[in-house]
C-alpha cells in the first residue's frame, strides 16, 4: 500500500475539521471538529509507523497517548459546554467570548440624576 492513500485522506480528514472549528457557532460541534483534527494526526502517525516498519512501533504508541489525552479533552470540554449552557442558555461559541458579568443597570448614574454629587446628597436625604 501506497503512503500517499492514508495521507490524502488525513489531509480531508484535517481540512474538513479546520472548517469545522472556524465555521461553527455550537460549542459541540466544534469540539467534534476538533476530534476529527486529532484522528487525522493519528492516522498519519499509524501509516508513517507502517511505512518506515519502525521496531518499537513508535507511531502507534504516540497514537494511543493521543487518544487517551483525546478522550480526557473531550469529557472536560463536554463538561464545561454543559456548565455553561445551564449559566447562560446557549452553547453558540459566538454568544460566549464576552464571560465577563455585565455590570448592574443601578452603578451607572442617569442622565436625568445630573452630577454625581446629587446623585450622593439623594442618598444622604433617603438615609436621613
């Protein structure tokens, strides 16, 4: 068997889960992306072990390792979507680059208050 067939095929696997990742807007789809990425270095790893016949079979040992960290990445990434879908109601990635907490509508003084320094002798007048 030829390298270049698993190769061309890791390069569709890669392409298709780049576009995965700068497309998407569900936080879960592009973790699914992300995987397809991970699976397409491993079948390179395993067809480039094949070929150079490696003794210590150093390729699949590497892949092993990346699916191991592979699946950890995903129940950590799965876990903190579901964390934050129960937050905030949605998991669009584009809803969620802001994670700061919006400031309370009563800290910022109306324009109808004037200066501060009236919005401070109200104050002193309610505790009075």
């Amino acid at each position: 068997m030829h390298l270049a067939y698993p190769a061309v095929l890791a390069v569709l696997l890669f392409c298709v889960g780049l576009y995965g990742v700068l497309a998407r807007r569900n936080a879960i789809l592009v973790l699914m992306s992300v995987e397809l990425m991970l699976n397409a270095v491993n079948l390179n790893l395993v067809a480039f072990d094949v070929w150079l016949r490696d003794a210590l079979h150093a390729g699949q040992a590497l892949t092993l390792f990346t699916i191991a960290i592979a699946a950890a990445e995903i129940g950590i990434g799965l876990a903190i979507v579901l964390a934050v879908y129960r937050n905030r109601g949605t998991s669009a990635v584009d809803d969620l680059r802001d994670t700061a907490e919006l400031p309370d509508e009563s800290d910022e003084p109306d324009e109808s208050d004037g200066p501060a320094e009236g919005k401070a002798s109200q104050k002193a007048e309610a505790t009075a």
